[in-house]
C-alpha cells in the first residue's frame, strides 16, 4: 500500500471514530479513560499536537470542538454525569504508576 492510500485510511478511520463518539454521549469520558486509556480529550490533544508538528496552531477549544462536534464547555452541560465512586476508584487505581 502506498503512503497517500494509507493515509487516506487512517483519515477515514479517524473521521469514523470521531463520528461514533459524538453519536454515543452516553459513553462518558471516565468510561473511555478506564477501559481504554484514552478520552475524547486525549484524541483533541494527540489532533492538536498534530497540527503543531506541522506548524498548524489549533487552540485547546478548537481541538476539542473538533472531536467533539460543538463546544466542549456545552457537550459537558448536555451529557456529561458526575462520575460515581466506582467509577473514580478505577481511574485513581490506574494512575497510581
């Protein structure tokens, strides 16, 4: 495979995951972050610092509009849920390293 073709695919790839998260709000970041390692922010910072690797300055706010579909400020009124205690255990457990 040629270096274009893949990577259009990761593109594309990247495009469907970012599609899937905004569809599934009910999935909270905490959620992410303990099963995964990774969040919604996690993907806004990696895009951004992205973009300054090629000398593309993208805010914080802009990134996260950009994984997230609107302003991070708002998605977190509409869908984020105070994380219960189970929920804080496992991700203070996981950063213990």
């Amino acid at each position: 495979m040629d270096d274009k073709t893949r990577t259009e695919l990761e593109a594309a790839t990247f495009r469907r995951l970012v599609a899937h998260l905004r569809e599934r709000t009910d999935v909270q970041n905490i959620d992410l972050m303990n099963l995964a390692g990774f969040c919604r922010n996690c993907l806004s910072r990696w895009y951004r610092e992205a973009a300054a690797e090629k000398g593309v300055t993208i805010p914080d706010p802009d990134a996260r509009q950009i994984v997230y579909g609107m302003p991070y400020d708002e998605w977190k009124a509409k869908y984020q849920k105070e994380a219960s205690s189970d929920q804080k255990a496992k991700m203070a457990a996981a950063h213990k390293h």
